[in-house]
C-alpha cells in the first residue's frame, strides 16, 4: 500500500482530469489499495479487485440498514442537505437487500428487455432527426445538437413526462449529480438540495395526474407493479424516476462525446469505422472502456475485509477506479490502444453484481443509434476545436465538442 503523498492521483488538477490514466497506472504499479488522506478513502485500482468487490456483500452502497451513523463512526449529513439524501437514498442505487431486491424486481416488471427492444425504431428516428439537423446546419456542438437531446427525450418518452415539461430535466439531473463528485464544495451542495425539492414536487404531481388516468408509460408501469401485496412508496417512485432519469443519460451523453473525441485522436480507427458499419457494437463497447464516463464508484466497508495483506476497516469507504480498471493491462491487452475490433472486453463501465446498471441494454442501443446516423449523414464528421473538459472527475465528460460536416 502506498502513502497517500507517494501517488499521481489528484482528482482536482487539471492536467489529471485532462488524462487520469497515466496516475491509474502508477496506482496499480504500487498497489492492490490506497488510503488517499484528502477523501478519506481506500482506491481500488485493479480490474480483478474491482470486479470481486462490485460483488462482494461485505460492502454496501449504504449503511444505515445495519448500523447508525454513530455505531460506524461517520456523521449524519447536514440537515440542511435532507432533500437530496431524501431522493437518493430511496433509490435502488443506494439501497442494499432486503430494499434494493423488492424495488429493482418492481422497476424490472415495467423496464422489460421487451420493452427496451421495442424502443429501437423510436430511438433511431430521433438519432436521425437530430443528425439530419446537425448537418443542415453544417455542424455544431455534437453535445448540445445530439449527444444530450437523444437520451433525455428517450428516458423522458418513456417515463411519460409531456414534451413541454422537459426543459428542466437535464438542468435538474446536472445539479444533483455534482453531488456525486468528491468533496462537492457548498455551492454544489445547495443547488443539488434546490434541484431535489423541484424535480420531486414534479413528480409528484405527475404521478398523483398518472394514478387518476393511468398511460402506457413507465411512471403508470410503476404505480401497477405489485408483487406478493409490495408496492413502490410514493418517495420510492419519485426516487426510483430520478435516478432511471439521470443514471440514463448522464453516461449515455458522456459516453456520447468522450467516444468521438476518442475517435477524432484515432484517425485510423475512425476510417476503419467509417469502412465497415458492422464494427458498431465493437466500438461503443470499446470506447466506454477506453474513456470511461463513471469514473468512480464508491461503496461503504460493512465487515472489516482485506486487500493484499492490507485490514481495510468496518467504516472505511471504497473508491473503486473503473477507468483504472478499464485499462488494467492484466485484463486487457494494449490497454491504452483504442481498438475498435477488440473482441474479449470485460470493462465494467457499467458496474457488476446486484447493481449492475438496469438501463445497460437502453445505453447501448441509445450509443449505437447515434453513432450508426453520424456515419452514414455525416461521413465527413470532424473536430473544429479541442474541446474543454468538465472540472469533474466521477462523471467524466465534455464542455462541448464543436464539430463540422
């Protein structure tokens, strides 16, 4: 284990945040784990301990099933950032069995692989639309024009919230989500409680319009589903839409520009894209590994469990390092090659064991759509400027990516 001071790993510099994966390989060199002092946190920076961990019971996304915030020597969060624990903690993603297993199995009876499989010509339309738009206007911003419209009207269709009540969800899901970060500064704080308490009370009326006349849409889906007499709480279905909100398109809109980003540093594998459409599973699969959109994922030390002969205590906190999994060179070989016809790829961008991403299927065909129209519409697609990164390091993504047709 290395000390916190002997490691490249600083998630607020920026020359970090403009390629972390030269630190993720020095993490792995030096080690199984990390204690990194300025989050108080354990990284985890190998594919093999990732994967085990994702799966391994004696780590939660929560505590307080079993212990108070006392008994595992942590604070209560601050009053004033009740709203936001509210949502989140009703969500799947932050709950852990007996919870997580009777919310996930009702969300499941609405969000079939059916259902998503059914969504295809819906979701190609609406990448054709918005590509044909891009070009009319001889490029854009390939994050504004098409990366961030396609999975919110997508996830929003679905959830049957009206056409005229979307403006405020992708504003809504990036306030919340800046409290994912590390150490999320005060502003932050404040604007994802601000966020909550809107995007909440409009659920909530939705779903008192939905129960009165019931759709065919997810939200309805989600007030029927029972099983054995258990139904989703109201806070649960209001926790339960924000999350399939913002878990389904945050990676998606990411995924989205860091994969073509990728693609314009890799002129080679581009035009080996551009050659042979068929490669298109391949590459959305390739490039979530190669710059992986959640960075992050964190998990609570339940029973005291060790790595590699270190004794990480009940009460520590894991950071596992997906984008340093991603790139693990024991896992995957040339790691750092963006190679589209890469056949054993077992990245974990989309996590592993009970909370494995439910929308996984969705992603895909979302990524797929968008990337199949820009090569056929657009086959002379390219950068007109480098583009900015986002000062965040969990959710990895662009400022924008200016493009030309």
């Amino acid at each position: 284990m290395a000390a916190a001071f002997d490691l490249a790993f600083d998630p607020w510099d920026p020359a970090f945040l403009a390629d972390p994966y030269p630190a993720y390989a020095d993490l792995r060199a030096k080690g199984r784990v990390h204690y990194y002092e300025p989050t108080n946190q354990w990284l985890v920076p190998h594919h093999a301990d990732v994967s085990a961990l994702l799966r391994d019971r004696r780590l939660g996304r929560a505590y307080q099933h079993r212990y108070t915030h006392e008994d595992f020597g942590r604070t209560a969060p601050p009053a004033e950032h009740e709203p936001f624990h509210t949502l989140n903690d009703h969500g799947m993603l932050d709950l852990e069995p007996p919870d997580h297993t009777r919310i996930r199995r009702l969300v499941s009876k609405a969000f079939t692989p059916r259902t998503v499989e059914q969504l295809k010509p819906y979701v190609a339309k609406l990448a054709g639309e918005l590509v044909d738009r891009l070009v009319a206007a001889g490029g854009g911003d390939l994050l504004a024009d098409v990366a961030e419209p396609l999975p919110v009207a997508v996830i929003a269709e679905m959830l049957g919230i009206p056409e005229s009540d979307r403006a405020p969800l992708r504003p809504w899901s990036a306030d919340i989500c800046g409290m994912y970060e590390l150490n999320p500064p005060k502003d932050v704080a404040a604007k994802a409680v601000r966020a909550s308490v809107e995007f909440s009370d409009y659920l909530r009326e939705l779903i008192a319009e939905r129960r009165k006349e019931p759709g065919d849409d997810l939200i309805s889906g989600l007030i029927a589903a029972h099983d054995e007499g258990d139904r989703l709480t109201e806070q649960e279905m209001i926790s339960t839409c924000v999350l399939l909100l913002n878990a389904g398109h945050e990676a998606t809109v990411n995924a989205t520009v860091n994969g073509w980003y990728a693609l314009f540093r890799n002129p080679d594998q581009l035009a080996a894209l551009r050659a042979d459409h068929s490669l298109v599973p391949a590459a959305v699969e390739e490039l979530m590994r190669y710059d992986t959109p959640l960075q992050l994922f964190e998990r609570w030390v339940l029973d005291e469990i060790e790595i590699d002969g270190t004794t990480v205590p009940r009460g520590a906190e894991i950071a596992m390092l997906f984008g340093s999994a991603n790139h693990d060179p024991e896992v995957f070989r040339n790691p750092e090659k963006l190679d589209l016809t890469r056949e054993d790829n077992p990245h974990i961008s989309f996590s592993a064991g009970i909370h494995y991403c439910i929308g996984a299927p969705l992603a895909r065909i979302e990524l797929a759509a968008s990337m199949t129209a820009l090569l056929e519409k657009a086959p002379t697609l390219g950068l007109v400027a480098e583009p900015k990164r986002k000062p965040n390091f969990v959710i990895r993504g662009l400022e924008g990516l200016s493009v030309a047709v």
